[in-house]
C-alpha cells in the first residue's frame, strides 16, 4: 500500500449560479519518501487537490487515504487530531504572525499537541536549526529576509515531524537565486527522508524532485 492513495477524486465548488469542477476523478497514488511536485496552470485545480491532500477541503466524492486512514470518514475533531500529528504546510505568503518571533511562529502547531513546555521549546529550536536559522529565533518576519521568513515558514511545518509535508508555491514570492535556496532545502529535507508534496508552476523547480504530475483542467494528464 502506498503512503498516500487517491481515487477517483473530484471537487465542485459552487461558484455564484455555475458550479465549478475544480477535480474531475483524480487517482494518484505517492509513496513514502517521494519528492512529488504538482504543475498545470492557473485553475487547473493544484491548490484544490492539495488541500484535500491535507485534510482542509472535503472532496464532493472519492477517497484520500493516508497511512491507510481514510481522511474523510473521520470525524471532525479526529480529522483535525491526524492533521496535527501528520502534516506539515508551507503556504506562498508564508502567514508567519507578524508580532511573534522566528520561534514563537515555529511553537503555533505544536499548540494542540499534547507535550511539555520543554519539549516544544527543543523541537521548535531543532527544526529552526534544521533550516539553518538556529541563531536567528528570537527575531521578528520583519526582521529576517524573504527567504529567511520562508524557512520559518518550513521550520514551523515540520516542527511536529510530519509523515507529509505539503507546500503550495512555496517559491512563488521568491527571487531566482533565494527559490532555488529553498529548493535545496526542500531537497535536502527530502534527502534525509521526508516525504513532499509541492505545487509550482514554475517548471524549474521540477528538477529538484523525483516525479512531476502535470493537471489540466482537474484531470491528471500526464506524469514524469
Ligand atoms: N472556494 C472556491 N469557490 C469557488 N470556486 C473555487 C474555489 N476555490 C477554487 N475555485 C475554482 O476551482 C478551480 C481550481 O482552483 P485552484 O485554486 O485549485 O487552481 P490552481 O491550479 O491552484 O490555480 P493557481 O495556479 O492560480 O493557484 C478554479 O476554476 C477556481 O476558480
Ligand atoms: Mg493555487
């Protein structure tokens, strides 16, 4: 069984008077310790099949298995239990808070998982470190540079040591030179054995992973 199976998945929206069908039956199957990145153009449905991937967007039908827990028939307050505990998200514009330090940021997922202070405190430190910004913990987004806010962003997303990590244009905001540095930390992640899921339209960023899958139109129509 892969670490992730999809079947046959769609996704309408209700759009003011039309409905959009953002996923038409997607199966797509990722294994464990797999670098994947999602490509297609705006509104062929990336974000949509991320946050279902993540366990934020109920699709309209079809399966999402992580782990062999079928997402979507837990419970509300399990499925936000299973997030906590198996997920990571790094988003565009980072969301960092803008009052609360590098590790204060970091500390936010781990508010709903049962730990002591200490132990936050030492994971939160340990996944700033593992960005490379250990010595800079204690400074506020506004303090740091774009790429410096985006590894915060990476540090608080596998602060609680995620089976997936799930990134949504994680470079979009980027310059060339600081989107590859952050590239090669996503790889180098990779590397030491974390699974990723990333969307990107930039075909670029398709060689730091292992397989790409192309969607048009919320169909799946072609891998690499
Ligand atoms: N909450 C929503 N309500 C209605 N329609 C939506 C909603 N979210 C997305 N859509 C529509 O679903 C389709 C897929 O959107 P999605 O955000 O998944 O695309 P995307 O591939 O991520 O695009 P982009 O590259 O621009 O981020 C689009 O037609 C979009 O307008
Ligand atoms: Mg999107």
């Amino acid at each position: 069984m892969s670490l992730i199976e999809i079947s046959n998945v769609t996704k309408q929206y209700n759009g003011g008077d039309e409905v959009v069908e953002a996923l038409r039956g997607v199966d797509i199957a990722i294994e464990a310790g797999e670098f994947i990145t999602i490509m297609g153009q705006s509104g062929s449905g990336k974000s949509t099949l991320l946050s279902i991937l993540g366990g934020m967007n109920h699709p309209t039908s079809g399966e999402v298995a992580m782990a062999g827990v079928e997402l979507y028939r837990l419970p509300g307050e399990k499925l936000a239990d299973f997030r906590a505990q198996n997920l990571g998200f790094v988003f565009q514009s980072f969301h960092l808070i803008p009052y609360l330090t590098a590790i204060e940021n970091v500390l936010l997922p781990l508010a709903i998982v049962k730990m002591k202070g200490a132990d936050k405190n030492a994971a939160a430190k340990r996944a700033l470190e593992r960005v490379g910004l250990g010595n800079k913990a204690d400074r506020l987004p506004n303090q740091l540079s774009g790429g410096e806010q985006e590894r915060v962003a990476i540090a608080r997303a596998i602060v609680n040591n995620p089976k997936i990590l799930l990134a949504d244009e994680p470079t979009g905001n980027l310059d060339s030179r600081t989107s590859d540095e952050v590239m090669a930390l996503f790889r180098e992640l990779n590397d030491a054995g974390q699974t990723v899921v990333m969307v990107t339209h930039n075909p670029e960023n398709c060689r730091y992973s292992d397989r790409s899958i192309n969607l048009r139109d919320g169909l799946v129509v072609g891998q690499n």
